[in-house]
C-alpha cells in the first residue's frame, strides 16, 4: 500500500530539491501518496497566511511531511512556520545525524554521530521579560524579597524550564533511536554541575531511562568538555541526547563537522506526527538556479523511509547518494574542490545521478 505523506517544497530554493528528492524517493520503488500543500512566503504573499488550515490538515491526517525549507523573514512579516509546526505537532525531538561521507571535504571523516535534541524547553520555551517592562520588575522584585536572589538593574531575563516529562520522553527517544538503527550507546549531555535544577534533572532522568535499557551503553558528559572531545575523538560518540540549548548548537557543530549544511538532514518526530526536512534554510539567494545541494533534504528522505520501516530502500537510497559523494563526479558546487568548479552538476543532475546508481 502506498504510504500518504504530506509534500511541501517550501519556497526559496525549496522547490528544486524538494522536486529532486521526491523523484529519487519515488525511484526506490517504494510507493508514495503524496499530498502536495504549501507553506512559505509564496503562500504568505498571496494568502496573507505562511501555513494555511490545508496544510496542517494535511499533516494532521496524515501524521507525515517531508518539508522543503521556508524563508522566515528578519523584524516583520509572519513568524517562523517551524516554530508554528513543532507547536502544532508537539515535535518534541529533533533528530540530527552528521555522518561523514567519504568524498566530503572534512577534518572528521570518522564522525558518525546522531543528535537528538529536546525541541520544547528550556531556554527556548519563549518564557522571557524584557529589560525595563513592567512584567521583569515585577519578577525581580519577587526574586530579590521572596527568595533572596537580587538581580542587577537593567537586567532582562528568559527562563530555562526543564521537567521530568520532557527529560524522560527526549531520552527516551535516543533509546528508542539507538534500538531502531541498530547503534550502541547514550551520550548525555548537560551543566548540571553548575544548572542543578534543570540540567541536574535532566541527567537524574536521564539515568533512570537508561536502567530501563541495560542492553545500551550509556554515559554522560558535561556539554564543554562534550564539544572539546567530539572533535577530538568523535570516533567515539554514537548517539548523544540533549536539552533543547546544548542540542542546537551541537548539532550545527556536527553538520559542519560532516561536510557542512548541505549535507545535514534532520527529523522532528512529535506526539501526532513527524516532520522531515534537511538542516539548512531556504538558500534564496540560488532560487531557482538549479544549484544548491539537495543531500540533504534526500538524506531526510531517507530518515523518512527508516521511519516507515522501508529498510532496503531506506539503505539502497543512502548508498547511492554516498557513492555519488564519493565518485565526486556529478556533484554540486559545494562539494567540488572549489567553489567556481566548472564541472559542477545542477541540483537535478545531482538527483538524475542517485537514480542511476540505484539501478
Ligand atoms: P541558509 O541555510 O538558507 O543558507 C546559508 C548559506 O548556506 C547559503 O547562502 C549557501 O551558501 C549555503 N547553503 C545552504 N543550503 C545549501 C545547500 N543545500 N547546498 C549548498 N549550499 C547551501 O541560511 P540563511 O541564509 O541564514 O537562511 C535563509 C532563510 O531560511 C531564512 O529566512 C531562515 O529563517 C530560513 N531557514 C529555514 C529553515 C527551515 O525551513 N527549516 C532552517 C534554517 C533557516
């Protein structure tokens, strides 16, 4: 039976490689029905809404998209469609891979990492009071009489939120991940030597999930000493788990580590659905110039197939857009020796490429 998944090319240089994956998805012989729905700044400009009720009805019933990435524009216009979707969804973890591939330019050519990050707490749970408003008085007031913790004037302030529910289901996740892709250990990171409240749940949780799962390696590391030793020795992290903070970052530290954006793919697995898109943004700048790089939005089709329990295709698409990389032969400008290579291939030729090696 054909797997109904919602289609959104995005905007910018979404379209072109959203276009490219979807005929390299098509050609593993895996069948698709997919729902073809828009979200952007196209939609917005002519809509006056960036995710219109369709689009999330899509999803909704579905439970699947996979997502070309969209323009979120600075100071005005509408706000982020991303913010919007993990709301909506509940896309509590995102998950990262950064794998290197032979053929990439990378000082870390034994990175194999996969990040999975809490995507609703913490810093980012948008619970902030800006310097000088009514609301940060009123809270550094409370703090400094009711609990004995002054604050200096001008002061603004964001609140880290940390709670067993969201710590038990993201580690949970990287147990679940570990499990389904056959890898081996935890890597749990945090400051909670220094945030005992919040990073110092988090790692409480953390060790409780993992004796539910003795069978995997587990460990913890403190997130400075973290980012020192994945690059020095990232042979030996597998799968590391993350508050919301910490996994932002580390996560762009790993595509870099890996190739950089052009090459990250990325899943927002939720309560009612799961979203597949690549790491990087929508690129406008090579709109419609059949450019860009699409590996990394095919790599987040791959993850898509993973999640659909289509293994072969899943391994047969992953292999020939590593041979691809590897040939280095008709690949796009980003991965050729420099920037100007004239023997660069289109974002369509790069896919026309993956076909033929699939065959
Ligand atoms: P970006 O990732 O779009 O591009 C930054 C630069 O990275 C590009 O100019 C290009 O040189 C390179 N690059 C990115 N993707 C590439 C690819 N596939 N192949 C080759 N090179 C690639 O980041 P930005 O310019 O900061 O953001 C542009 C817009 O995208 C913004 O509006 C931002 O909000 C949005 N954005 C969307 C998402 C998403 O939809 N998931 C994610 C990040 C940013």
């Amino acid at each position: 039976m054909a797997h109904a998944v919602t289609f959104i090319p995005g905007d910018g240089t979404g379209p072109e490689i959203a276009e490219a994956t979807r005929r390299v998805l098509e050609a593993t012989g895996v069948e698709f029905d997919w729902d073809f729905q828009n979200a952007g700044i196209d939609v917005y400009e002519n809509e006056g809404n960036p995710l219109p009720d369709r689009t999330l009805d899509s999803i909704r019933e579905r439970g699947l998209a996979i997502k070309g990435p969209t323009t979120t524009p600075v100071g005005s216009g509408h706000r982020s469609i991303n913010v919007a979707l993990r709301q909506e969804f509940d896309l509590y973890a995102c998950i990262r891979p950064c794998k290197a591939y032979e053929g990439v330019r990378t000082r870390f050519p034994e990175t194999n990492i996969v990040i999975v990050r809490e995507n609703t707490e913490d810093l980012y749970a948008g619970i902030e009071f800006e310097r000088g408003s009514e609301e940060v008085e009123k809270l550094r007031g409370f703090l400094a009489g009711e609990l004995g913790s002054p604050t200096r004037d001008e002061t603004g302030i964001s609140i880290k939120p940390i709670s067993v529910f969201g710590s038990e289901r993201i580690v949970e996740a990287a147990f679940g991940y570990v499990k389904a892709n056959g890898r081996r250990k935890v890597t749990a990171a945090h400051k909670a030597n220094i945030m005992k409240f919040s990073d110092g749940l988090f790692l409480e949780v953390a060790r409780r999930v993992a004796t539910r799962h003795p069978e995997v390696e587990f460990e913890d590391r403190i997130i400075d000493n973290l980012c020192n030793q994945i690059v020095s020795r990232p042979e030996e992290y597998d799968v590391i788990v993350t508050p919301n903070l910490y996994g932002d970052i580390v996560s762009d530290l790993g595509a870099g580590m890996v190739g950089g954006l052009g090459v990250a793919p990325g899943a927002n697995i939720g309560t009612t659905g799961a979203i597949f898109e690549a790491t990087h943004g929508s690129a406008p700048k090579y709109k419609g110039q059949n450019k860009v790089n699409p590996t990394a939005l095919l790599l987040s089709g791959v993850l898509l197939l993973r999640h659909l329990n289509e293994t072969g295709a899943a391994d047969r698409m992953e292999r020939a857009v590593a041979e691809v990389i590897r040939t280095g032969d008709k690949v796009t400008y980003d991965l050729k020796p420099t920037r100007d290579d004239p023997y660069a291939v289109g974002t369509s030729q790069f896919a026309d490429a993956v076909i033929e090696e699939m065959r």
